[in-house]
C-alpha cells in the first residue's frame, strides 16, 4: 500500500512540475454603454523578455449580436524598443455570408479573436506600445462591449 502511494505522489509531483503557464499578455478596454467612440484611442504596454521564441499578436473584440457589420476597420500604431512607430491599417472580418459570425459565442454575445500579424513574429527585448482606434464611418460604433490586444508565444 506504502508503494501505491509513494507512485501516485511522484505522478502527481510530475504532473504538476509539468504544467507550463501560457505565455501570454492580453490587455482589455470596457465600454459599459456598449459603444466605442472613433475618438477614443486606446493603449497597451508589453514588455517582452524572451526573444528566442516567436509571438502572435491579435485583436481581441467583444460584441453583441446586434453589430452592425461583417468587418471593423482599425488604426493601430506599433512602438516596438527603438524604433520608430509603424502605423497600420487593418480591415478585419468578423463574420462571413456562411458562417455567420466568426468567433465564439453565448447567447448573443460573441468573442474573437483575430491575427494582426500573418505569421508568427520575433519580438525584440523591452517595451512594446500599441495604440489603436476604429476607424469605421458609424461613430460611436455600437455593439462594442470590449476591445483590446492579445501577444501570444507561440511554441513550435
């Protein structure tokens, strides 16, 4: 009996030792009236302290069923440790003809999140700031319950 509860100690031991915290960095901004004004700028920081792995950055949006449109145009501006800023233009899909909306969802409320960068990245070491506004021609845009930025390792 001694012998099955040292094994069952030493898995337990491993299992725990094995588990890894995703390596991850995701910032919100809340609209408690559900819409988000083309005036609003909003801001993140990360900082960056593993450059031998490769980061996923994506848009992250909550949003009512009630949206209005397939897409959402954004300005997002890139300040990565020394450089100058790069600033981006983005149209991104959130739903299709087919599928309806593209990310997950309960009862009429649905979460995406969508790629910014089209293949994984290296990022350099240090701090990163992001800044990013709609640009849509609806203002303020409606059915917008939140917004934000997600950096993500992606292990290989």
């Amino acid at each position: 009996m001694t012998f099955v509860k040292s094994y069952i100690y030493i898995l337990l031991v491993l299992f725990i030792a094995s588990c890894e915290p995703i390596q991850l960095y995701e910032q919100t901004t809340i609209y408690p009236a559900h819409e988000w004004s083309s005036k609003q700028v909003n801001n993140y920081q990360f900082n960056i302290t593993d450059t031998n792995d490769l980061y996923k950055i994506y848009f992250v949006i909550r949003h009512h069923n009630a949206y209005h449109y397939k897409n959402i145009w954004l300005q997002v501006n890139t300040k990565s440790p020394s450089d100058t800023a790069v600033n981006q233009t983005l149209n991104l899909q959130l739903a299709d003809d087919q599928k309806g909306w593209l990310g997950a969802g309960m009862d009429d409320i649905f979460d995406q999140r969508i790629p910014i960068n089209a293949t994984p990245t290296k990022l350099k070491l240090g701090l990163y700031h992001f800044s990013m506004q709609h640009t849509m021609r609806e203002d303020p845009l409606l059915g917008i319950l939140a917004t934000g930025l997600r950096v993500e390792k992606v292990h290989l």
